[in-house]
C-alpha cells in the first residue's frame, strides 16, 4: 500500500465521525424550534387569558362603581349659639269680654262707642221692655195684696187666742186662725222674692261696664231688638277690653323652654314703633310641652300705662338664654321632610343615615341646626327623595 492510499484511508476514517455529527444537527435545531415555538404559544396564550380576566374585572368594579351614587357633602359650620332668642307674640287684652243684654226689648239709647275709654259701672246702654215693667208693677201690687191678707190673719189669729184663753173658741178654730197667719207669711215672702226677681231684671234694661277698659266693638244702634242671653255671633251689644297690661302669649320651642320660667324678664319690639323696647315679665307658662308643635305656651306680661301698644299687634319677644346653646348650620336644600320628622342625611363609612334634628333660627339660603349634627359630619347636599338609610353612596366635596 502506497502512502497516498494511506493517507486516503485515514481521512476516509477521520472524516466519518464528522459526518454523522453533521447529520444529526438538523434534528435538534428543530426540536429546538418547536420547544421554542410552544412556550411563545404557551405565554401569548397565559397573557391573553390575563388581559381578559383583567379587563373582565375592571368592567365589573366600574359596573359595581357606576351602581354606586355619587353624592356631594358638605360639613357643618360651628355657630356660637344664641345668648336670646326671638319669638313670635300674639299681644292680647288683660280682660276682653263681650257685653250681652240680660233683658229683653229694644234699644232705648246707647252712651259709648268704639275707642271709648270707661270706669267700671259707667252707663253704656239702655233698653226699653215694657212687658217686664208691667210685671214688676203687677208683683208689686199682689205683694201688697198678699201682705194686707197677712196683716188680717194675724189680727184673727191673735184675736182667737185671746178668746181661747178664756174657752169662748174652740181649739179647732184657733189652730185654723195660726195657720192661716203662717201660710199667709209665706205667701208674701214669696210675694217679695218674686218682686225682687222682677227688680233685678228690670235693672238689666241699664248695660253698665264691669270693669275698666276700651270699647272695641258696638254692635247695636237705637230701635234694635234685643234678646236676652243671646249668645249668637254677631248679637252682642258692646266688646270690652282692658289694655292698662297686655298678655304676649309665644310659643317657645323646646330647645329654649329654660329660657321661659316664671319671674324671668323679657321685652317686646314691634315694627311700628323702631328702636323701642316694652319690657315684660314672664308670669306663667303651661308647664307642658305641646306634642303638636313640641313648643312651650308661656305669657309674659307687659304694663301698657299709656295705651299705645294695642291688643292684637303683631310682636317680636325676646327671651334671655341661661347659657349659650351651641350649634352649627347646615344649607337650607340639606333637608328632608318626612313623615316621621325633619331630617338630615349624613355619610358615615361610606354609607348613609337620616338624622333627626331640631332647627333654630332660619338663615334663607341655611338653617340653625339645635341638636343632631356635629362639625365633623358629612351632610349629604341636595339627597334624593328616594334616599334611605344604609345605602352605600360615593362622596364628593360639594363646591362652596
């Protein structure tokens, strides 16, 4: 064997281990590819089942979000309270009464008219009733009747126990002739009565003041018939009332009752008089609180010497506080007005509640809240009619 065949034999044999490894290089490329090619299938799949399921849960929190309502809140302002408070007065007479007729007939004259200042037992008015006269002379004249019958009896019964001292009479007699005195006595007390009772109608035909005051109404003219006790609208004679003090009857809510105790002074203004002050005193109240208007009625009284505060003026009456009552204010729109009550929607972890509260002074535009509310509390603005208790809401800070 030559060298040159050598040498081909040994490339022959060097050469064959380098082929094989070049012929199995392809098949693992491509078992790389495919590996490679399913975990980029594999995460393109992960990740599109990702973003699904996240865009999935994103449109349900903004479904859930959505179905929330969104509500404005504001928080309540601190006010320092009130050191008085000023009510509403209906100013009225001491004493108002009305003057009916106690007799019967037709107005004779009348002595008074409206805005007529007069004394007790001051003549006003007088009525013509013939029929009542007559009677009174017709009792008169059968008293004197009964009383000449009473004076013979007692002539007849003394004169039959004379007698009887002596037996010229019987006793039979003498009882009938004592007896006959006593039934005659009783006849003319009744007789008397009877004549007094006629009097004193008869006086009635003269309307004289009961007590001093001002004559406000006159309801009558000359030649009017009058009937006595008439007790219809419109059929009294005179209307009388006694100014010299004033009752000023308010309601004080409940809130400021302290403020309303007997013996505690107040004082009055009126608009027609600017610049002035009526004082006054609390003399009483009604010692419960009315369940209508959960208020206190309480009169204050106030001394009207001169007579130029008249019955029936519209007044405004302030009343000292105790102590100062603190408060806050809320806008007026913040209200609800329910059957149970005045109320006032609030968000307390991030849901609602309807508040009952009680009001003080009205601003306009806001309110005075007494009770119920605190300066840290998020009042719902506007609510919905449809707003209830419990509801989960999402709060925003409403615009000043």
């Amino acid at each position: 064997m030559t060298v040159e065949e050598e040498n081909t034999t040994t490339t022959t044999h060097n050469a064959s281990p380098a082929t094989e490894t070049a012929s199995g290089n392809p098949w693992r490329g491509l078992l790389l590819v495919l590996l490679l090619g399913a975990a980029v299938l594999a995460y393109l799949i992960f990740t599109g089942i990702t973003a699904r399921a996240r865009a999935d849960s994103t449109l349900q929190r903004n479904t859930l979000a959505m179905s929330i309502p969104t509500v404005a809140v504001v928080h309540p302002k601190a006010s320092q309270g009130a050191e008085e408070v000023v009510l509403p007065g209906n100013m009225q007479a001491f004493i108002d009464t009305p003057i009916w007729a106690r007799a019967s007939g037709y107005l004779k004259a009348w002595h008074v008219d409206i805005g007529a200042h007069v004394k007790r037992g001051q003549l006003l008015a007088e009525i013509e009733a013939p029929e009542v006269d007559q009677q009174l002379q017709q009792a008169r004249e059968q008293l004197a009747t009964d009383q000449a019958n009473l004076k013979l009896a007692q002539i007849t019964a003394d004169r039959y126990l004379t007698l009887f001292k002596t037996d010229s009479v019987a006793k039979q007699d003498v009882d009938n002739a004592v007896q006959q005195a006593a039934a005659s006595t009783a006849t003319v007390r009744s007789a008397q009565a009877n004549v007094a009772r006629l009097e004193q109608l008869v006086s009635y035909e003269k309307v004289y003041a009961p007590f001093d005051g001002v004559i406000t109404a006159r309801n009558i003219d000359v030649g009017s018939l009058v009937d006595a006790g008439s007790n219809s609208p419109g059929k009294e004679l005179f209307h009388l009332s006694s100014n010299s003090t004033l009752r000023v009857y308010v309601n004080v809510p409940e809130i400021y009752s302290r403020a309303a105790k007997p013996g505690v002074n107040a004082y009055l203004t009126l608009s027609e008089f600017p610049g002035r002050e009526f004082r006054g005193t609390v003399v009483r109240n009604a010692d419960a609180i009315d369940l209508a208007s959960r208020t206190l009625l309480v009169e204050v009284d106030v001394k009207n010497p001169t007579g130029e505060l008249l019955p029936g003026s519209y007044s405004s009456v302030h009343l000292k506080l105790p102590s100062k009552v603190q408060a806050v204010t809320v806008p007026s729109n913040a209200l609800l007005f329910r059957s149970e009550g005045l109320r006032v929607a609030v968000v307390r972890n991030s849901k609602t509640e309807l508040i009952p509260v009680v009001l003080g002074h009205d601003y306009g535009d806001s309110v005075e809240v007494l009770s119920g509310l605190k300066a840290d509390d998020a009042v719902i603005v506007n609510p919905s009619d449809s707003i209830v208790a419990g509801q989960q809401v999402q709060v925003t800070e409403a615009r000043a």
